[in-house]
C-alpha cells in the first residue's frame, strides 16, 4: 500500500450536473464549520441563560468536534466498501437531527446532545467529499480542485459567524440550529437526485480490513508529514474560534453582531490565502507553499504576543494578525489535505477519515483548553496559536523529507 503511484483515472463530471455536485461537496466539506461559526457568537448567551461557565459551554464546541472526529473513522471506510452517496445520505439525516434536536433544547446538555449527533451526520459529509474530489478529478487535477474547494468553503464559514451573530439579534440562539437544519436538508436533496456514485468499485480481495489499513498509514511517514501539519494548523485556527467570542464580547463589550463583522474579517484570510493557492501552486509547488504557510502560521501570533507582552495590542491590530493567520491556514489546506489524498490513493477514504479524526481532536483540546485557561485577555488565545505554529513547523522540517 506504501508510495503506490495514484495511477487511477479522473472521473470528471461536466456542466450543469458537475456545478451542482460540485456546490455539494462544498456544503459538506464547510458544513463543520458553517454549524460551529451560526453558534459561536451565542455562546456567552448560552452561559447566562443556562447559567454555566465557559469550561462547560464550550462543550458544545467540543462534543461536536469529538463525534465529527469518531465519525470519519467509520464513514471513510465505508464510503471506499459500500459507495459514496449512502454515506452521504446517512450523515445529511444525522445532521437534520441533531439540528432540531439542539433547536428545540430545553437545557444546555441537550443543545450538547443534538451538537454530538450534528457532528457525527458532518463526519461523513466532510470525509466524503474530499474522496470524491480525488475521484472526480484525480491525481493531477485534485490539489488544483482541493484549492478551489477550501476557497468557496472559506466564503461559506467566514459569513456564518455574521450570520449567527444576525440571527441571534433579530431571532434567537435557536435560529442558527434551525438554519443548519435547513442546509442539512439541502444536502439530503442533492445526495438523493443530483450525485452520482463516483467510486469504482475494486473487487473484494482488494480491501483489506480497516485496522489494517489504518496502520498502514500511521507507518507512512509521508502521510504523517502531511496530516500533521494539516491537523495541527487547524487547531490553531481554533484557537480563535474557541477564544475569541469570550475575548470579544465578554472581556470587550462588543455585539455578537460585531464579533460576528470581526470573525468574518479575520477568516477571510482563509479565502484570501486558498485563492491565492490556487495560483501558487504551480508556480512554487507544493513543498514551498506549504514552509510559506507554515511560517506565516508562527509569525503572526509571535507579533501579537509581542505586542502584548509590550502592552500596546489595539484591537485593529489583533483582526490583522488574525487575517494573517487564516491566510496561512488556507495557503496551507490544500496542499496537505491533496498529499493525504495522494499518499494512499486505494485507501483516499479512510486517509482523508484519519485526517479528520486527528485534526477535529486537536480541534476539541484546543477548544477545552481555551474555556479552561480563559482570564478575561488574549493572551490564552495568541499564546495557543503561537505554541501550535511551532510545532506545525517543527513537524514540517522534521517529515517533510519522506513526503513526494
């Protein structure tokens, strides 16, 4: 299975079918993230309304980042047996039901709940769709398409704190889960009457069982390279996502529409930097873009705990950083989540599942750590970002040479 060449042919789906199969494997590739950014800005609410403390609220956060981790381990796998669609379908019901569930919570463990099933229905739509990539438009045209992809993905969550933050404004908390459900329905929609099944099937001796298949990649050190970088800088963009509601509003003052203005413009970074991929790419390569990100990743925190070290940290100073931070995370996307895929083209399914699973638990620790830690500054959100960056580099120089 190790360093096999992804010999496989595209399967290229053309016009109008291909526009809409393409809007649907954004949906499900942003999903995760759209869910999380319409209940961010709610989340102090949440606190007074149900009286918790932080530590307690973000495991809304958490509960859904552990379950969409689990979930791929199990809908990657399957997906490579049994097709892509089903899985599909299954997690676009999952999702519908722990949206109303969590909209129509009484108390704050059921909104947890409804958030934990939310998360398993995104596991399979997320592990999914970036197998189908690698099916649709194979080796050669993947890293090119995964651009694309985190790019429009990008556009989607980056307004879904501004729309949270509206929703909760001229509506309530509730609106966002009920908003969720409405595109888990669209998923639904398209899963049933637009997407064809894109997995050609290999025949029964050529799947080995699962645990196999996961040591497997767990021995490549290529992979590891790849995943851990990926997983990695995608904890340390949750280190705003879990810190920087409470820093905003709580420490701040400001509207969960103002953060929401504030959310939007920090991760339109990630936009900038997955277009600005896009065209990198095959200038640079892969390797250069990827040390680029990377070093993006560590600088911007290190300025900002510089800054605030020195005790001169206005507030359009943290947005600024913050841009920069998505930025290195969406210049980085594409060329590690396209090495995974590309390191194990047999097994893109369960690769890609691995590559969730890691990157949502780091995800879920940063986010506990971040009620944990919360003292009222922004130190315990920059500080995280900045001892994440260096190790995503550290990782980087220390693998990179086993990567192709």
């Amino acid at each position: 299975m190790h360093d096999q060449p992804d010999s496989r042919p595209a399967n290229p789906i053309v016009g109008r079918v291909g526009l809409l199969v393409f809007a649907t494997l954004v949906v499900c590739t942003a999903f995760g993230e759209v869910a999380t950014g319409l209940i961010v800005p709610a989340m102090p609410m949440l606190g007074d309304i149900f009286q918790r403390p932080p530590g307690t609220v973000q495991l809304i956060i958490v509960a859904f980042a552990v379950t969409f981790a689990v979930g791929q381990l199990f809908f990657g796998p399957l997906s490579d047996r049994r097709g892509r669609r089903p899985a599909l379908m299954i997690g676009a019901l999952l999702v519908i039901a722990g949206s109303v569930t969590s909209a129509t919570a009484d108390n704050l463990w059921v909104v947890v709940l409804g958030r934990a099933v939310q998360g398993l229905g995104t596991a399979a739509g997320y592990v999914v769709a970036r197998a189908m990539v690698r099916d649709i438009y194979g080796a050669n045209g993947a890293p090119k398409a995964m651009a694309i992809l985190f790019a429009l993905m990008a556009a989607s969550f980056l307004a879904a704190p501004l729309v949270g933050g509206a929703l909760i404004e001229l509506a309530s908390w509730q609106a966002g889960f009920l908003f969720a459900a409405i595109v888990g329905s669209l998923w639904l929609a398209s899963a049933i009457f637009v997407m064809p099944e894109t997995l050609t099937k290999a025949p029964a001796a050529e799947h080995p069982a699962a645990y196999l298949v996961y040591l497997g990649l767990f021995r490549h050190k290529g992979f590891l390279a790849f995943m851990l970088c990926h997983a990695v800088a995608y904890a340390e963009l949750y280190g705003f996502v879990a810190g920087a509601p409470y820093f905003f509003i709580e420490s701040l003052g400001l509207t969960p529409a103002s953060y929401g203005m504030i959310a939007a413009i920090a991760m339109s970074g990630f936009l900038t930097g997955s277009m600005t991929a896009r065209l990198a790419i095959p200038r640079w390569g892969m390797h250069r873009v990827i040390l680029i990100s990377l070093t993006i990743m560590l600088g911007a925190p290190a300025v900002l705990v510089v800054l605030g070290l020195i005790v001169w940290l206005p507030l359009t100073v943290i947005v600024v950083m913050q841009f920069f931070v998505w930025f290195g995370g969406g210049f980085l996307a594409p060329n590690t989540a396209a090495g995974v895929m590309m390191s194990h083209p047999k097994a893109a399914g369960a690769a890609a599942a691995v590559l969730g699973f890691v990157q949502m638990c780091a995800a879920a620790a940063v986010s506990l750590l971040q009620g944990l830690i919360y003292d009222g500054s922004v130190f315990p959100m920059i500080g995280t970002q900045l001892v994440l960056g260096l190790v995503t580099l550290l990782i980087w120089h220390r693998l990179k040479r086993h990567t192709v």
